[in-house]
C-alpha cells in the first residue's frame, strides 16, 4: 500500500480517527527529515509498539536561532518518503510552516523547558528547547498517539521532552531509542553531510573523548571531565562548546563526589558543524 502524504492537521485526524476506530495502536516519530540510520532505528522501534506508524517530517523554525542554520538545514522529503515507505510506515506528515504556525510562522503560546532549558544546549541556543517543546506539543496534540519515539543522542531534549509529558498528564509513552553510530563511533547526524576534509576525521574526537570519560569512570566525576576535556582540547580543528556530566535522572550537574549513574555530554564545533554527543556511564 502506497504511503500516505498528509499536509493538513485535519488529514492527520481523519487518518488516526480511522485506525482509533479500528482498534489501532498509534504511533509517531518526529523528524525534521534528511533521514539516515539512526531515524531508521526511530521507525523500527515505533513498529514494535504501534500497529499504525506516522513519521512527522518538519523543520520547525522555533527551534533555531536568528544566526543558526535553518536555511541551510538539508531537505530531503522526497528521499525520505521513499526511505519511509520501504520501512512500512504508512502515513508521513509533511506540514507546512503556515500550517503549523498560522500567525506568522511562530507561535505566541509557548511551552517553556523553564531553567533546565537554559543550560547546556539551551545556554549555547537560547529559546531553542522552548521551541522544541512547542513544536511537539503540537503533534503530540495532533496525532494523540499511544506512544512517541526519540533518539537518545538528543539526550536534554529527550528528558525535556519526557518531563513535558509528565508535568501536562499528556496521555502517551515517550520511548527512548539509542544513539546509532558509524563502524568508527561517530553519532548520526543529519548535519555530518556538511563535513567537508579532515573535519570528518577531527569529530571522531567527540566520541573518543566520551570514551576516555568512561575509563575514568572508577576515578570520579572530575577525572572523567578532565579526561573528556583532554582528548578535544588536543584536536586542534575541534572548537569545544561544553563538556557536562549529569545525574540522567534530573540532568543536573553531578557533583564531585557523586555515585550512580551519570551521562556524559558533549558539544563542539568542527569546521562550520555544530555536533553533539553522549553517553551513559556508571561512577562505582
């Protein structure tokens, strides 16, 4: 059966009354397109837990700044209903901004991520997370699906996202799906196309800087960061953003004397490409 392309909201509640009707599981994978590996992965965890799967493809401009990339961020749609339809996913939605964001391209009414949405990510990306948050709202409300599937490279967006749900009793499961990596490490990004040179080389150092970070793991908090810390102040073509460890179950910092699990991220420049990364250890 052909995939759907859907462009309205109300196409989208004609679709889902239907599957409702039907006794059907819904669910969704939110995407901005230019799809690789690692939103394959988003698909085939959706399928496992929903009878009826909708990808979302939508570059929302709330969420990037006024000197970011939005322009410049790559559009697929084409290739990525191609990708989806091989997948079995039966309906993608492809909005438009007006249809989203009727006054203007914006909304008025926010969902703010409050402080945890200005450190980190947020701090580098002002109103970023805001924009995130608003963004999924909005499909959440629109799809109303059982079940949502995130990637977990995106790990603040991910227990923003969650909390959102909590705090607003939003009546779906937020399932996190691990980060896919290239055979040499690099997280999957739909940015890493704009690689140019040695600046493909010069990221592996993101995630060989997590590693070093896990080896000291038995040392504590603050071996771990100098050990990440070391590896990327030695590339001289990585730019150093932040390197952060947090307790995963409140994203605060984790202390120097803490215990338990922590998660480790990174961000940092290579060439003209922002990237990000983590990864989850445990300080015995």
């Amino acid at each position: 059966m052909p995939i759907q392309v859907l462009t309205t909201i109300d196409d989208v509640r004609a679709l889902v009354q239907r599957a409702r009707a039907e006794g059907r599981r819904v669910g969704l994978v939110p995407t901005m397109g230019a799809l690789h590996a690692g939103h394959v992965s988003l698909v085939e965890t959706a399928l496992e837990h929903a009878d009826l799967v909708i990808a979302s493809v939508f570059v929302n401009p709330m969420q990037f700044g006024p000197h970011e990339d939005l322009g410049r961020y790559p559009r697929t749609p084409e290739a990525d209903t191609e990708r989806l339809e091989a997948l079995g996913v039966e309906a993608v939605f492809m909005p438009s901004v007006e249809e989203m964001y009727p006054d203007g391209g914006r909304s008025a009414t926010l969902v703010t991520a409050g402080g945890l949405g200005m450190v980190l990510e947020g701090r580098s990306r002002p109103g970023h997370f805001d924009g995130v948050l608003t963004v999924v709202a909005k499909l959440l409300s629109i799809v109303q699906p059982d079940i949502a599937a995130f990637g977990e490279k995106d790990a603040q967006q991910l227990f923003l996202v969650r909390r959102m749900v909590r705090d607003l009793d939003l009546p779906v499961e937020v399932i996190g799906v691990p980060t896919v990596r290239e055979d040499d490490g690099l997280a999957l990004s739909s940015r890493n196309r704009f690689l140019q040179g040695t600046d493909r080389q010069d990221a592996l150092a993101l995630s060989r800087a997590l590693e070093a970070a896990g080896a000291a793991a038995d040392r504590g908090v603050e071996a771990m960061l100098a050990a990440a810390q070391g590896v990327l102040q030695g590339e001289s073509g990585v730019r150093l953003d932040y390197v952060a460890i947090v307790d995963p179950r409140t994203f605060l910092g984790a202390g120097e004397h803490h215990h338990g699990p922590v998660q480790v991220l990174v961000a940092a420049r290579v060439g003209d490409v922002r990237l990000i990364d983590n990864a989850r250890f445990t300080i015995p």
